[in-house]
C-alpha cells in the first residue's frame, strides 16, 4: 500500500447562503475551516449531533457542493469541479436511508450497473452483467433477484444494493453517510461486518459518518468529533473512547446510553446544559464554549486550533482549557 | 406494597387491510405495577409500539383489538365507551410520541395546546390551566415557559418539542405514562437530558411508564423490568439484569451480541441471520425459528409456552423446555439407580 494519505482536506470550508426576510440573506457556516486526512485503507468515523456539518463534509468532498474554500486532495490529485467526474470512479457514497436513495423504477441489474454505465467500464452486454452478479454475490445479495425492483427488498438488503453500487467502479474510498442507522439492530450487525469484510477484502478505504457513537467507535480506526462546523478532536478511536479530552466529546461519550445495566449503575453523566446554538448565530471563538463548563473569557475571543497533545499520538484537540 | 395498576391479558390486535390481516400483536400479557418502567423492546414490526396504541385505543381505522383484556385497576377498558375513553386518555394514561415534529399541531401555539389538553380534563379555567401549563413547563425544563406559550412548534428545537410532548403528557397528572420511542428522533446529549427528566418526574409523580424502544442502552438505564417482543409475541420476560446477563430466548441473545457494546469493540459483531419476519404470515410454531440458528422440529410446528426461569425470569423457548427436560430425566435416572 502507498505511503501518505488517500484523502487529504484542508481548510474545507462550506457555507449557504440563506434568505432570511424578503431581501435579506444570511449566511450558514456548515462546515468551517476542517482538516483532516484518511489513510490508504483506513476507516474515519465522524461523529457528531444533527446540524453539525458532518453529512456536508462527505457531500463538499464529492464536491455534490462547489465548497467555499479549502482544498481536497485525493490520491495526489487535487479535487476540482474539472477532476471530479474521473475521480468518481475512485471514491463513492452510500447514503443513509435505503428507500430513497434507489429509484424505484430500475432494476437493481440496473441500479447497480448505471455506474458501470456512465464510467463505461465493459465492454460487451455479458461482462455487464457478469459484474453485476458478482457485485451482488459480493454484498450478499441472491443473484437470482437481479430483475426485481427495489421495494421488493427489505431496508437491510436496499443497504446492500445501495453498497454494491457504490462498489461497481471498484473505488479506493467510499463515504458513507449514516449507512446503518435507518436499520434495525439485527440487521445493522450484518451491514457493519460487510463494511469490515469489504475492508479486508478490497482495501477501501471508508470515510463513516455517524452519530451512533458505539457503531462508529466499532467500525473506525480512527475517530473525529464535530460540534458546529468545525472538528473539536481527532483520535485513535480507542484512545478517543479512553482518554477524551474536549470537554464536548467527554460529554458526547457520557451521554451515550450503554447497553449493560452494570456500568450504567456506575457511570456519572455529564449532562450537557442547553441545546445546540443556532449556525446562523454562531457564537463568538469557540462554538462549544455556551455549553462549556470550563469556558473562559479567552474561548470567546478566539477560537482554538486542533493540536497535537503527546507528540506522535495523533491525539489532536481544539481547546484552550484542557 | 406492589400494587398492580395495569394489567394486559392475552391481547390481540390486527389491522385489516386489502392484502390481508395483519396480525401485530398476537396474545401479549403483562402487569405493570405502580412506579415501576416497563420497558418493551423488538424491532420494527415487533408489535411493540402497536401494544401501546391499543391501550390507549388510538390505532389506525384497520385497527382493531381482536381479543383480550386491558384492566386498568381491574376495569376493562377495551369495554369502554369512546366517551369514557377520552376520560382514560390523558387523565389516566397519556403518552409521548416518538416525534415530536409531528406530534404537535402546527398551526396552534404550545400553549394552546397544552391548556386544550388542561380544559379538557380537569376543571380549571383558561387562567387556572394557563398558570398551570407554565408550571408544567418550567417542570420539564423550559426556560422562560411564558413566552414559549405564545410560540409556535417550529420555533422550537426538536428537544425542546419534546418538552413540550411530555409537559402535554403529564400535566393532568397520569397514572401511567406510556414512551413510544421518547427520544429516538433526538441527538445524544439532548437524549441525555430527556431521559433524565423523565427519570426525574417520574420518581416525582410516583407513576407507572411503559417505555417503547429498539435501543438497549435505553432500557438499561431506565427499566426495571423488560418484554422482549419478536412477531407480535413475547419472547422472554423478566428484570433488567436477567435478560442482560441471563438471556434464556435465542432472539434476545441473538439481540445482545449484535449490539456494539464497550466490552466487545474489536470483536466481531454476531448478527442475526435474515430479515424480519411478515406478519400477513406467521408461521404456526415459533415466531423466530426463521431465523433461529438451534431451532428444532419442533419450533416449527408448535409455539412453546412460556416457562419460568426463575421467579424474576421467564422465557417462551423450546431450548428451555428441552433443557428441561433433559435435566429432569438424568434426575429421574438417578432415582431409579
């Protein structure tokens, strides 16, 4: 595998522009200033609650947005509004929820072969469909239903059709953008390890986006926490489980409800006061720093850049006080 | 001590529709005592949010509950009237929706709302339920619940919505409050703050709740006691830490080994082969046998009884009878030796 990282974003910056009255317009930082690289074959998580920007960062990427700034290098090619047609045939998407990503009136022989299509990757109508049976087989799906439409499937198996396909172009890097929490618990299981599989298997390497902190500290070799548009922290994901040091992930982690009654007994939640400011009115510096309990008078006049804590540990937090 | 307030006895409950009958719940009985969380959990199409609708009779126009009994302090209120119904919900049992986007009206103020809900079942007037609908906001919360009065739904966070569900649902004081999925459409830290409030009232108010969820992390921190439900039916029955540490039904265990957990991190994650079952068409034996890697003959033909594990515990497995069986012949034979 090739040194240096398949993904490097730096400085990705994604704002809209929002009407607010009749002729006024304001503007929605949804992703401000992040940096962050993906490693050949390694997993991400990013983590974050609704509105954090964490589903922009993975569209702004697949440049789905024309980003306001920043830069995303991709395989040591820089990502463009021009180099992004052949770079899709190298990094993909999986969306969130399986009933609406699939159109209904296709097959899935052609859901799954459209990106076949459009990137023109065979070159007669049987090595079509050969791949597609052996995508189908790949995910688990039963070759047999190739000719069936999407509703016949349940939510677990539409997850499947939807990672086939992004599979079809044989991509390095798949982001996937809440892939399993439309799902039952039982099926999510299964949707996970074939993520792990996929992994060991093809060497793809995923950008996993998540708010469901266990699935994503399960899946992930490493971890980045987003509050507000900007990422907080960035870890190992057993060293971010272990030692959290942004006071929003300590709390993050404390507030996940833990499926052993045991520890539940014993665990001592940080409650989080408040909700989530508003993007359009964010607060001043630090973003956390109104829910913060250890905010000061500086967190409010400048907002911390993430540095590395332990040289070498790839530890990195953005907070002035911890 | 225990003073059991609502009792739910062989319950069934099916909707009609054009491709055939859909049989959602199919012979649930349990006993919720006063104070006490009951936690129902399953996964989608277990039949567990529709338990819940049909004790507070509020399902689809398919709907209807085919047999069985819902005693509410000995009275059945499948018997009831529409009329006294109205008077059950909300005064007696209320619940809180899972979303809370939809479950407000949007075109009336939150405290519209919540004084229709004051007026209507007790008889304080517009002022009185107004004092008492800021009362129950500043209870679960909100900050200053006078000028939320005056706002609408949609300028409030999907949390503080919640608030206002469960200020809707508790402000004339219920017996029982029943949680369909209270904070699935909600963000952790907001969850958080939800569930400890709840927690909260509830030792407050001293009632009985009914929690409907698929989250296992969310009954481990508020049931006391839990039904795990698989195809309309209960699989395994018991308090918290029986079903977590000793679960005796193949689906239950199958459930706990899916579930990302901090002790299995590195692990691989079991699933449960296939897909949930179709309740057009249940199958004559066990529910879960589709999927049941130790399934037997004879989980195919026959539904098992429910059996007692123990006095806390009780499962309705084959494996168990068969467990039981076997020890109780190797007793035998040791008698006979």
């Amino acid at each position: 595998m090739p040194n240096g990282n398949l993904l490097e974003v730096k400085n990705l910056k994604q704002y809209f522009t929002v009407k607010t009255g009749l002729l006024k317009t304001a503007s929605l930082k949804a992703v401000d200033d992040v940096s962050f690289s993906v490693g050949y074959g390694e997993t991400l998580g990013l983590v974050g609650e609704s509105g954090c920007g964490k589903t922009t960062v993975g569209r702004s990427i697949m440049r789905l947005y024309e980003p306001t700034g920043g830069t995303v290098v991709f395989d040591g090619k820089e990502v463009t509004a021009q180099s992004i047609m052949p770079l899709r045939r190298e990094m993909q998407m999986v969306f969130q929820d399986p009933y609406s990503s699939l159109n209904p009136r296709m097959t899935v022989e052609d859901i799954i072969g459209e990106p076949l299509d459009v990137h023109k990757l065979y070159s007669s109508k049987k090595e079509r469909r050969d791949k597609i049976l052996g995508l189908m087989e790949l995910v688990g799906l039963n070759a047999e239903h190739a000719t069936r439409y999407a509703h016949e499937f349940s939510g677990g198996q539409r997850q499947r059709i939807g990672i086939a396909r992004a599979l079809a172009v044989n991509p390095k890097f798949i982001i996937c953008d809440e892939p399993v929490s439309a799902l039952d618990v039982s099926i999510q299981a299964q949707v996970i390890n074939m993520f792990e599989d996929l992994k060991e298997k093809l060497g793809v390497a995923y950008l996993f986006i998540a708010h469901d902190l266990l699935v994503v500290h399960h899946i992930s070799d490493r971890i980045a926490v987003m509050y507000l548009g900007k990422i907080v922290e960035i870890a190992p994901a057993g060293e971010l489980n272990g030692n959290p040091i942004h006071p929003y992930t300590l709390s993050l982690l404390s507030a996940v409800p833990i499926p052993d009654p045991k520890t539940v007994r014993k665990k001592n939640r940080i409650i989080l006061e408040g909700d989530v400011p508003s993007p359009m009115r964010m607060p001043s510096g630090c973003p956390f720093r109104t829910r913060c309990r250890y905010a000061t008078e500086q967190c409010a006049i400048e907002c911390p850049a993430l540095t590395e804590r332990g040289a070498g540990s790839g530890h990195m937090v953005a907070c002035w006080n911890r | 001590m225990n003073e059991t307030i609502l009792q739910v006895k062989n319950l069934h409950t099916s909707f009609f529709t054009d491709s055939g009958q859909v049989m959602a719940v199919n012979g649930i009985s349990f006993n919720l005592e006063k104070g006490k969380t009951l936690g129902i959990v399953g996964e989608s199409g277990s039949g567990k949010s529709v338990t819940a609708y049909s004790i507070m009779r509020i399902l689809a126009d398919t709907g209807r509950i085919t047999g069985g009994e819902i005693l509410f302090r000995g009275e059945d209120i499948t018997k009831y009237t529409e009329r006294q119904m109205q008077k059950f919900r909300g005064k007696r049992c209320s619940i809180v929706f899972q979303d809370p986007m939809t479950s407000l009206n949007p075109v009336f103020t939150v405290g519209n709302q919540l004084m229709e809900a004051i007026m209507l079942h007790t008889d304080k007037r517009r002022g009185e339920a107004r004092e008492r609908a800021v009362e129950m906001l500043e209870l679960v919360g909100v900050n200053e619940p006078r000028k939320r009065l005056k706002q609408y739904p949609h300028e409030l966070s999907g949390g503080m919505r919640q608030r206002v569900m469960i200020a809707m649902a508790l402000a004339c004081e219920p017996d029982i409050l029943i949680a369909d999925e209270p904070t699935t459409a909600l963000d952790v830290t907001i969850q958080a703050q939800i569930l400890e409030l709840i927690q909260s009232l509830q030792k407050k108010l001293g009632m009985a709740m009914i929690l409907v969820t698929h989250d296992m992390g969310v009954i481990a921190e508020l049931c006391d006691e839990l039904i795990v439900m698989y195809g309309g039916r209960v699989c395994e029955r018991g308090t918290v830490d029986e079903i977590f540490y000793n679960p005796r039904h193949e689906y239950t265990k199958g459930l706990l080994r899916s579930i990302p957990n901090i002790n299995n991190m590195k692990e691989r994650l079991v699933p449960i082969s296939g897909t949930p079952i179709n309740l057009l068409n249940l199958p004559k034996g066990c529910a879960f046998c589709a999927r049941c890697d130790n399934a037997m003959k004879i989980c195919l033909e026959r539904l098992p009884d429910e059996i007692s594990i123990n006095e806390n515990h009780k499962a309705s497995c084959w494996l168990n009878i068969k467990d039981m069986l076997a020890a109780g012949k190797e007793v035998e034979e040791r008698a006979e030796r």
